[in-house]
C-alpha cells in the first residue's frame, strides 16, 4: 500500500499555503474566479485534463490511471461566506465582509494536494478520477448547476467521495456514517395577510402580527406531536418581518425559516403538516396564508458498502484515531445532489483544537482549525482513492 500519510506530510508546505492563500482572498458562491484559477492552474501544471466554468465558476480534472476500472468522483467545494472575520489570524481574510468561516478553503487546498499524489502514483490506479471543484456550495446552487453542466456525464462516475472539515470534533477524530448523515434542507416563506388599520381599534383590523405569532407557536407541534420521537427533525422560524410604526396594524407579516429532516417519509410528514398549520392557523384568525416551501437540497445518504470501505481504510492508516459510524447533523451540504444518482461516501475530518482555541464553530467569525487536518483529509482522500482503484 502507497504510504499516503508520509506523503501528504511532506506536501504539508504545500496544502498549508494554498490553505492560507484562499483563506486571505475568500470568494462567495459563483465567484470563485480567482480561486478556480488557482485550482486550474495547478491541476494544469500536473498534466490532468482541465475542464473550467463547469456550474459558472467549477473546475473539473480527470485523472487516468494505468489501468482501465471505474470511474471515481472525488468532489471538494470552494465558497466562502458573508462574514466579516474575527479571527485576528496572521492569514485573515483581505476582503471585508467576506470569511472562510467553514473550511472550504481547506477542501480546495486537500483537493489539489489529494491530485498531486494520485498524480504521481498514477500507475498504480486502475480507473479515472473525477477531480471535482465545485463553486457556491452555501445554500446557492452550486452541486446543481454542474450537474446541469454535465459533471454526472462523460465519463459517467460509478461512485462519489467528499469529505468536511469537522470543528465540532478534535484533530484526530474521523467520523464516516453509513446511511444518512446530513439533513434535507427545505426553506419556507409563509406570508400572512390580514387587514391593517390603527393600532388603537384592533377590532376593526385583521391583524397579522397576531395571527403570524399563533402559526410560530402551532409550528412547534409538527415536531413534537407528528414526528416519530426516534426520527430527527427541525422546523426554525429564523424572520419574522412585518409592520414598522407603534400605532399601525400592517396589512400583512411574513414568516420566514428553515426545515430539516433526514428521513423522505418524515420530511413529506413534516412538510404537510407544515401547508395545513400555516395555512388553518391564519384563516382560523381570519388572515390568508400563501405558503411557498422550497427544497433546497435532499438529505446526505452515506451507501453502506462504501462507507465501511472508507472506514477500513482510515482504520488501517490511522489505527489511533477515533472513528466515529454515528456523527449525524442536521447541517445540509449540496453533495446530496451528486450522491442522489452515484453512490458515495461523505465523511468527516475532526479539526477542532480546543487547546489553541481553534474550536468556533463553522459558520462562526471566528471559525478557524488545527492545519494538522488538512494532512489528515489529504491523506485519508488519496488512500480511499487508492483503495477504491486497486
Ligand atoms: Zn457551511
Ligand atoms: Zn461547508
């Protein structure tokens, strides 16, 4: 077996600085230019075929082996977010209001250190590595439009890696579930309208601001009265907006939030439920309701097969670490949708050190991980590779 975890050591310079390097021009979703030019570059530079603008800003390699066999994505994702960064790091993002507060900085630079060994251990594989960059991971789109673009065809993969950076667990802790592992997203609008007048004659008016605070608290009852207690699920109103003078009942309030399911079965439940409480609540106060709820990406399902491959590889490289089968959340990822048609794997990196205070969490502005994953990540990715293309 190819000792990838010396070499993804000795490549540690490189991963680091490229880390950095993103982590100081962070890009939000779609806008990756300067960073997929990086990535393409690179890739470029090791001879792969490069394909770019696949979903607006992605990049897409392909890495021959030796050997034909099947065909392997292996997907790491670009974006930053819209946050204005407080870590204080000697490496902090230039751009104002712009952070990579959840790792993908991390993913790009594992992603093209994981392509430099594969590279050069490309005679020992026996199939093609999909090597996938993909854009506007955050809640914009991105695993779509390069599925959109073709990045499921030509050659069509027969599975699909990716992996996250995990600040919720130390270094050292890897985590690989079989069966669901992210949540379904789902986001709902709801607007309420009723009829406003002057806040002294209520009586007069429909008010929506009432009707709206009696849909919130009929909403907490999808998840403690209709859903299985050993099933997970969240249903968050995060907006409500509506009226702005002390003495006016507005004509109409607009709720806003998210929902969050693993399960389809629980997640159709979840999302009548949700229709008849938002729309009978507000006409039982004599208000409309229109109700718009959008998918925004299906639940992360590790296939079980391939999941107990990756945890045998990660056993067998890194016999020390704690491996979790169990690490579950209702935090969603966009992958779903390329692991909906290939069948994969998306497992967790543990990178929290909690004694440098590297711990916040993702999405926090002052987000940032112990680099020592980011040899772990390239490591673990390039063996599972390997492993998988024998
Ligand atoms: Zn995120
Ligand atoms: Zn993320």
């Amino acid at each position: 077996m190819i000792d990838y975890k010396s070499e993804a050591q000795e490549l540690f310079p490189y991963n680091q600085q490229l880390r950095r390097d993103f982590h100081r021009h962070p890009e939000l979703g779609f806008q990756e230019v300067r960073t997929a030019g990086i990535v393409a570059r690179d890739l470029t530079e090791l001879g792969l075929e490069v394909s770019t603008g696949i979903g607006k800003t992605g990049v897409v390699a392909t890495l021959e082996g030796a050997r034909p066999g099947p065909v392997l994505l292996v997907r790491f994702d670009m974006d930053a977010l819209p946050i204005q960064e407080e870590t204080g790091a000697e490496y902090a993002s230039e751009t104002p209001g712009v952070m990579h507060a959840c790792g993908h900085d991390g993913h790009t630079a594992i992603g093209l250190t994981v392509a430099k060994m594969l590279e050069a251990h490309k005679d020992e594989l026996g199939g093609t590595v999909k090597l996938v960059f993909q854009p506007a991971e955050e809640g914009l789109g991105g695993a779509e439009a390069m599925v959109a673009d073709g990045v499921l065809d030509q050659p069509k993969p027969g599975q699909s890696l990716s992996l996250h950076l995990w600040n919720d667990k130390p270094l050292g802790w890897i985590g690989v579930t079989p069966g669901p592992a992210m949540s379904a997203s789902d986001r709902f609008t709801v607007k309420i309208i009723g009829r406003g007048g002057h806040g002294a004659a209520p009586y007069i008016t429909i008010d929506p601001v009432v009707a709206g605070a009696q849909v919130i608290t009929a909403l907490q009852n999808i998840v403690s009265r209709n859903v299985d207690p050993l099933e997970a699920a969240v249903v968050t109103v995060t907006s409500m907006v509506g009226g702005e003078a002390f003495n006016v009942i507005p004509e109409s309030v607009v709720l806003k939030g998210t929902i969050r399911t693993f399960n389809p079965e629980v997640r159709s439940i979840v999302l009548e439920r949700f229709e008849a409480i938002a729309s009978g609540v507000s006409n039982a106060m004599g208000c409309q309701a229109e109700v718009d709820l959008k998918s925004i990406t299906p639940a992360v399902s590790n296939d079980p097969v391939i999941a107990a491959q990756v945890f045998e590889v990660a056993n067998k490289i890194y016999p020390q670490a704690e491996i979790s089968t169990d690490e579950r959340t209702m935090g969603s990822e966009d992958m779903a949708y390329m692991m909906d048609d290939i069948p994969g794997c998306y497992f967790f990196i543990g990178s929290a050190d909690h004694e440098r205070g590297l711990d916040a969490g993702h999405h926090h502005p002052k987000f940032d991980f112990n680099e020592g994953a980011l040899t772990t990540g390239a490591a673990l990715m390039a063996s599972v590779v390997q492993d998988f293309l024998k």
